[in-house]
C-alpha cells in the first residue's frame, strides 16, 4: 500500500474528527471581537483548539491505548473518576449544542416551533441511530466534511472581494488569552482524548505495522489536520473581523455565520450550508452517545442493557438541555471546562513527554497542582466574589483564568530536579 496515501488517508481522516459543526460557530464571532488583533486571536485558539487536540493523538500513538490509560499514572481510581467526567461532559454538553446549533441554523429561520419540539425529535432520532449502530451516519458523515470544507473556502474566498473596506478595533483586553479560552468551547482536546484510539485502530499496515512506523504516520498525519484546521479556522476569525460592521450589537454566534454565509454566497448558499452542518452535527451527537454506551457497555461485562440504558439516558439530557439557546449552554459549559480542561491538557503533555521525565511521582504531582489552582478559575464563574478576586490576584496568570499553568511548570521542573538529585547521590 502506498504510504503516502495512507498519510493522507489518515490526515483527512483526524481533520473530520475534530472538524465539528458546532465549532464552526466560534471563530466568526471571535473574529468580529477581534478586529484588528485577529491574528493575535488566532494564535491563542490555535493553541487549544488545534495544538493541543493533535498532540492528544500523538498521545494515543505512544500509549497505544485507550482514554483510561491517560490518567492510569496518576492512579487507577483517578482514571475511572477521570472517564466518568469526560464522558459526563460529552453527553451534557457539546452533544445537546449540536441540536441547539440545529435549531438556530436550520429550523429557526424557516419555521416557527420551539426549540423543545426540535431537540425532541431530534435526539431521537440519535437514540434509533446509536442502537442500531446504523452505518448511514459514517457514510454522510464521510462526504458532508469535504462538501461543508470546501463551502467555507468559498466563504473566506470571498471574504476578501465583498467584505467592508475597514477592520474594526478589538475588544478584547488579551487578544492572544481570550483565543486560547474560546479553543476550550471546541472541546476538540476532549475529543483527541475520547476517540484518538479509534483513528489509531484503523491505522493498519500491510506489510508494516511496527510501534515506531505507526507513530511516524500519526505524526504526518498530524501535521496535515492541524494545518488544515488552523487554515479553516484562522479563515473564519479573519472573515469575522472583516464583516464585523454589518452586524448589529451582540449578535449571536450562528447569525454571524450565517450573515457572513450570506454575504458571500447569497441566501441558497447560506440554506445549503445550514443543511449540511445540521447533518454534520447529527453525526457528532451520534458519535459521543455512541461512544459513550459503549464505554458503559465495557464496565458492564459487555451488557447490551447497559449500552441501551446509556443511550436513552444520554438522550433525555440531550432533550433537556438541547432545547437552551447555543448561547446558554456555552455559558454552561464555561464552569465545567475551566475545571476540566486544564487537568486535560497536562495529561496530553505528560503522556507526549518521554517517560524520563514523565514518572508516576510527576504525574501525580503535576496533576494535583493543576486541580488545585483550577479551583479559583472554576468557582469564579460560580460564586464571583472579592475574596476569589484577592486570591487571583496572587498567583500568576490567575487573572486570564490560566492560573494553573505556571505552578504546573513549576512543580514539573521541582520534581524532575530532586529525582535527578535522588539518582546522583544514590
């Protein structure tokens, strides 16, 4: 077999796993805060929404394994707590935005019903899919992600030729901090970490299925979703800043994609694209509930029951909390992520570092020491209060909500130098 069409083959096949409709919906809007700082925008969600996702696969090409091998350094009860509440998150909220994005983008402005009528139906649906493990979905899922790619290269195309003359000023205090925060709201670090050892499964040889030959192509692979990615997204910001002036204030996320689908391609451009980034979410939400019964399913001695009992559950949140704005359930998630997302990250870097500097002693230090100072970022979205404002104030970066990283560096580097010191005088 060609390996270079294998590299290829698995590039496309990582950029349609981390190109969700959902996501389609922030950078524009990041773009129109921006203005003239949207490159610096773009760099700070390339970290989060493109980084970190790519090096959560190159993860799964070192471990060969599954999610619970991610945190299993820390300890085992971690890694089990760890699956729960990735999975919880999963199911809770980026699965209902898919059928919040639905509702605004392809029902709303054609029909007058209620949102509740639309995440009803429409998760239903999932459920019917997710048991009877319908192969429909990976083949729409296979040709809408070529067809919505090259829609949106038309649109940032085009962007360039009908756009307004002038950039607006940005609103954003830290342009780079508030980029690497809304690349949370993608949940694309979440996703590396759920379903990268599905793209590693079928990454198979013909006549070489070596540890390092598979590693190499991930890595190639890699490089090419994360290149397309950034090109997409940093498209979008731009397209954002560029037609900032059109909108009135505070628009939400899905009118400014689609005013600028509109703009671009005129309103049959727009209604086909809504179509198809529904039927994209779709296969998302099908996705993460499937994935999810089958994570119970395998704690359950491979129980059928439970698979069904998962995906029903699993649904009637979907139902519950798809029927909110996309607007409130991502200021939902905001909380849950801050708490999240950071102890995420530290496990994709640890398990990308050679095991050298990457012990049990230093997972186990590095994680707590992120959860620790995670806890001011979470509970500041909770219980806002001076007593959280004089804490932040102390500690490094808490400000911008990335308190955590600094003492995650620093207790990486402390551990690694008294180990070092251990070995020496040993």
């Amino acid at each position: 077999m060609n390996k270079k069409k294998d590299i290829w083959v698995a590039g496309f096949a990582l950029f349609s796993l981390f190109f969700g409709a959902g996501n389609l919906i922030l950078p524009p809007t990041l773009g129109l805060k921006a203005g003239i700082d949207w490159w610096i925008v773009v760099l700070g969600f390339a970290v989060t929404a493109v980084v970190i996702p790519i090096l959560a696969i190159f993860a799964h090409a070192k471990l060969q394994g599954t999610l619970y091998d991610f945190g299993k350094k820390v300890s085992p009860t971690f890694s089990t707590v760890f699956c729960f509440l990735i999975y919880g998150i999963a199911v809770a909220i980026p699965s209902p935005r898919t059928a919040a994005v639905t509702h605004e983008m392809a029902i709303q402005p054609f029909f007058d019903t209620p949102p509740i009528l639309t995440s009803i139906f429409y998760f239903l649906f999932v459920f019917l899919f997710a048991i009877n493990r319908s192969k429909i979905v990976s083949l729409i899922g296979s040709f809408l992600t070529p067809i919505i790619v090259f829609i949106l290269l038309a649109i940032i195309g085009l962007s360039f030729f009908v756009a307004p003359a002038s950039v607006g000023l940005s609103s954003f205090k830290n342009p780079f901090v508030d980029g690497i925060l809304e690349g949370y709201q993608t949940f694309d670090a979440i996703a590396g970490v759920v379903v990268g050892a599905v793209i590693l499964i079928s990454l198979n040889y013909r006549n070489d299925s070596t540890f390092d030959a598979k590693k190499a192509l991930i890595r190639k692979a890699g490089f090419i979703a994360g290149t397309g990615l950034l090109l997409i997204y940093g498209g979008l910001i731009l397209s954002g800043a560029l037609f900032a002036s059109i909108f009135a204030q505070n628009p939400t996320r899905t009118e400014v994609l689609s005013g600028i689908s509109t703009q671009t391609l005129g309103f049959f451009g727009t209604t086909f694209l809504s179509i198809l980034v529904s039927l994209a979410c779709f296969t998302t939400a099908v996705g993460i509930v499937t994935g999810t019964a089958d994570y119970m399913k395998g704690i359950c001695n491979n129980s059928k029951k439970a698979y069904i009992i998962t995906a029903a559950v699993a649904a009637v949140i979907g139902v519950a909390i798809g029927s909110y704005q996309v607007a409130a359930i991502i200021t939902l998630a905001v909380p849950a992520l801050m708490f999240l997302y950071p102890i995420t990250i530290v496990l994709i870097v640890l398990n990308n570092i050679s095991d050298r500097y990457a012990s049990k002693l230093v997972f186990r230090g590095v994680v707590l020491v992120t959860f620790i100072f995670s806890i001011p970022d979470f509970l500041g979205f909770i219980v806002p209060g001076e007593n959280l404002t004089s804490i932040k104030n102390s500690i490094p970066l808490a400000n911008s909500s990335l308190g955590w990283v600094f003492p995650a560096i620093l207790v990486f580097i402390l551990i690694n130098f008294g180990i070092r010191n251990k070995k020496q005088n040993a």
